[in-house]
C-alpha cells in the first residue's frame, strides 16, 4: 500500500469534503478564542490550517515568575499567528535540536495548532503533544511539525512550557506564598494549563475537546505519565502515548518537595540572592546561566509537592488513582550505547564485569544472571541492554505494566526497531533514543539523512498507528499489520515497529522484574533527557 492509498483510507468522507472546502477559500484563516481573534495560515498546499505562537498564559515574567501560569490576557484587534513563539529560556543542550523561533524568552507559553478543517462541527480528535529535552530545552523543532498527522484527520497542538530554573525551582518561600503551600513544577502546571486553553477553544479549530489524546517524547513521555497521575489533569484528556520515558525507576528520581526546596536555596544563597524579591529581579540571562554553570547543574527536577503530584508515580499507580485512560507506549530497540555504561573502555568481558562490580559491588553476580557477559560480543550486548534499561526502558516498562495492572483501560505496547540510515563512514547508532519522532509526525524529510523506501513504510505505518489511536483508542485499522492489547491475558504482547512489522510476547520480563526488585528502583522518580 503506498502513502496516498492509505490516506485515503484513513480519512473520513466528511473530512474529505471540508478540506476540500478550506482549499478553495484563500488568504488567512480568522479563528475566534476566549481571549481574542486569532489569524493563521495554510501549509503550500491549502490543506492544513496553521496557527503559531497562540498565548495560552500570561507571560511568566516580574512577580509571575515562579507561580502557576495565569490566564493570557485579552487583546484586541487580531492576533497574527503565523509565527512560533519564542522557546522557553535554555542553553545548546543538544546538538539534533533545531527550532524555527527567533530566540528563546522568558515570555513563552504558546501554542500551535495544525488543523484541516475550522469545521465546529466536525469534532475531530485532538493530538495534544509535549516536547523532550530533559525539561531543560525544546520547542518548535522540525520533526515535531504537526501538518502530516492533520491530514491524516486530526488536530494537533503542540505547546512550550516553562524550563530549567524558571520551570523547577523549588524555594521554601515559594511555598510560603502558595496557597497550595507547593513550589516548583511550574513547567508541568504550564502543560495543565495549556490542556485547559484546549479544553476551552478547540472546537473553533475544528477539534473535539472531549477527545484529546496526550502524547511526548522521553522528558515529554515524564510528562505525560505525570499527568495522568495527577488530579490537576484529570478529565483534561481521553488517552495518553508515551514515548521512552515515564516518571518511574530511579535514574532521573523525583525529589521529595523539601529536598527540592533545599536545593533551591542553596542555589539561590550562592548568588547572594535571599528574597523572592531579588531572585525575580534577576535577568533573565543572568539567572540561566548561573543556573546552567555545571553541565551537572542544567537539569532541574519536578518534585512531590503534594499539588500536582500528591505523592510518587509508584504510589499513585499501585492505588489506582491515576487517569484511567488508554495507553499506547514503549521505547526504542537502542535507546543508548554500551558506552553509556562503560565509557571509553572496550566492550570486553573484563572490563564489563569490572563496571558492574565497581558500579553494584556484592550484587555484581546478580546483574551478571540477567546481563551475561560469555564472550566479548555478550559483553557488548548486555552493557547495551543494562545502560538503556537503567536510562529510559525499565520505567517506561514499570509504567506501561502498572497502568495495565491498576487500570481498566487497553494498553498497547511497542518497541520502535527502524535502524536509522547514516552517511557513509557513518558507524550505525540503531534504533536510538529519538529516533522515532521523525516517523511518528511522518516529517522524514527535516533530517538529512539516506532515507530508504523501507524508512517511509514505516513513518506511515507509525503515523497511522498514532492517529487511529487518537481515534478510536486502538491503533489498529484497515490495511494495517494487528496490533494486540498488552497484559497478561495476551502474553504481554510488544508490537515490533520495523519495515516488516510483527507482534511477539516480550521477551525480557525477567530482567525487567529483577530491576523491579531492587530498592533503589523504588523511590520516586522523575523526567529524562531528551
């Protein structure tokens, strides 16, 4: 089946007629929001109708920075949202990250919808996606444009929300001031909020609020799980996807609010700054860079402030009190290479059992059991397995199983196989952590790369699966491969993404249940990186 035959398939008839109809109509597209008149664009070919940097929040600076996002203020007269809004305020963190604003601010709360009808009438279902970038960077990057997945029926949103220092710092003033007695975690009240805006004026871009589906990417897969176990979103959203990273295990742990709280004001202290006060007197660029000095230093954390996490993701899952919603998730067959755990060493027996005996001491011969290490290709495989396992896999997987566990809702489980092509002399990095973004959002052509034709199966593949989740709660459809639901009445069953895709009952069960058993993977955790 080539791509023009599957979105015939996948688009409805009435769908069909209104883009038909906003392709006739020229010029801009005037939509009414709750706090004023917005006028976008259309994509080259009048299918899509865009809008960018929409305020969704008041802008975050003076005495609003380090509260809970606001509503925006009205305007008068008609906004023009044709461009993107400034990113949040970040340094070069990562070097595939590309964004298409003018600069990073401080006043940055917006969103952009791609929508192919301005229809109120026709409901379509919302795809409201949460960026990566360790909550530390992130926009408006190519790969996530949202125009592919509108045509294929659906309105997408994606949306900035506050990061670093000016989206987690913690400070016990904070919460003296907080009628909720939280601080910190204003990044993720900015994404509540922001779902709230899509609560309130989707419709008059075409979609249905009582249909939207969350979706991110590694920090924005935190996120996402973060939402659903928080009361602040519930309601706000119909079904969730995540993509490598859930706020599980204990790489990337969630702090207790006073921990959080004490390094913030330790931070603060070393500047010499030791009121409220003079902390949002600060520059905007002085505080980032004082905040991002160390490399160490860049990632600031969500925290248990008892708001908008009451208390740790285990917990919350464990009771049943998170959003029972459909989950489609998963991760990437090599999220990170073996020299995430060895370093510089070579990938030998020797070195390897020397890693993990200097890493686990007494516990080295356990590890061993469920990451063997016969051969020197052994080696390399398991110190592959364990540093992707320790970085993004295994909470993703504790995520996925909770919810299928406490929840009464179909979870769908994959893992995104597709080895990337590279230019030649190009050792292959696989699968690895991002690599799928391009697929799921069908945009293979902003990276330049030697795409194959395998490659663009597989973007189509993904981008249906996505959207007929978005739907219908399951990604399965007409001409598609059978996805089946996970959980132990199906074997746990793990949809393998790749030019010929095929389910299988996973096969790692046991290592993942080992790391479950450890201590350590029992604390609260928190966001990854990109």
């Amino acid at each position: 089946m080539n791509r023009h035959s599957e979105k015939r398939i996948h688009l409805d008839v009435p769908l069909t007629l209104a883009i038909m109809l906003v392709a006739c109509v020229p010029g801009m597209a005037l939509v009414h929001t709750s706090t004023g008149d917005v006028e976008g664009t259309v994509s080259a070919d009048a299918r899509i109708q865009i809008f960018r940097g929409i305020p969704y929040a008041a802008p975050p600076v003076g005495t609003l920075r380090w509260k809970p996002p606001l509503p925006a203020p009205q305007w008068k007269g008609v906004l023009k949202a044709t461009q993107f809004g400034p990113r949040c305020m970040q340094v070069h963190l990562y070097d595939d990250m590309f964004f298409r604003d003018n600069g990073p601010s401080e006043d940055c709360l917006t969103l952009n919808v791609w929508t192919p009808t301005l229809s109120s009438g026709t409901r379509l279902p919302v795809m409201f996606w949460v960026h990566g970038g360790g909550d530390a960077g992130g926009s408006s990057e190519p790969r996530q444009d949202g125009e592919k997945l509108a045509e294929k029926g659906v309105v997408v949103v994606s949306c900035n929300y506050r990061l670093g220092v000016f989206g987690f710092l913690a400070l016990p003033d904070l919460a003296k001031e907080s009628e909720h007695h939280a601080s910190g975690n204003y990044g993720l009240l900015d994404q509540v909020a922001a779902l709230q805006w899509v609560r309130e004026n989707i419709a008059a871009f075409g979609g249905d609020p009582g249909n939207v589906t969350i979706f991110g990417e590694s920090a924005g897969a935190f996120s996402v799980s973060g939402l659903m176990a928080s009361p602040l979103a519930q309601g706000l959203f119909e079904r969730a996807i995540g993509e490598s990273g859930a706020m599980f295990g204990d790489m990337y742990s969630l702090l207790p609010l006073v921990q959080s709280e004490e390094r913030g004001q330790k931070f603060a202290d070393s500047l010499g700054r030791h009121t409220l006060k003079q902390m949002r007197a600060m520059p905007a660029d002085e505080l980032l860079q004082a905040a991002t000095k160390q490399p160490e230093d860049r990632f600031w954390r969500p925290n248990i402030d008892g708001y908008f996490l009451t208390e740790d993701t285990r917990s919350i899952y464990a009771s049943g009190k998170q959003s029972h919603v459909p989950l489609l998730a998963g991760w990437n067959a090599d999220e990170v290479g073996y020299d995430a755990l060895l370093e510089k060493e070579e990938p030998t027996v020797q070195n390897y059992t020397a890693r993990l005996h200097a890493l686990f001491q007494g516990g080295a011969e356990s590890y061993l059991k469920y990451y063997p290490a016969g051969t020197n290709a052994d080696a390399k495989q398991s110190a592959h397995d364990l540093a992707s396992d320790q970085f993004i896999s295994y909470a993703t997987w504790k995520w996925i199983d909770m919810h299928a566990a406490t929840g009464d809702s179909p979870v769908f489980r994959y893992q995104f196989d597709d080895a990337l092509p590279q230019p030649a002399s190009v050792p292959s990095r696989g699968a690895y952590h991002s690599a799928e973004i391009e697929f799921v959002f069908d945009v293979l052509a902003s990276k330049n790369l030697p795409w194959r034709p395998g490659d663009q199966k597989v973007s189509d593949l993904m981008s249906a699966y996505w959207t007929n989740f978005a739907k219908r709660a399951d990604p399965n459809g007409p001409g598609l491969p059978t996805w089946p639901a996970y959980g132990r009445q199906t074997n746990y069953q793990v949809m393998h993404l790749c030019t010929n895709p095929y389910p299988r009952p996973e096969e790692h069960r046991a290592r993942y249940e080992f790391l479950d058993s450890l201590p350590h993977n029992h604390a609260a955790s928190g966001p990854g990186t990109n």
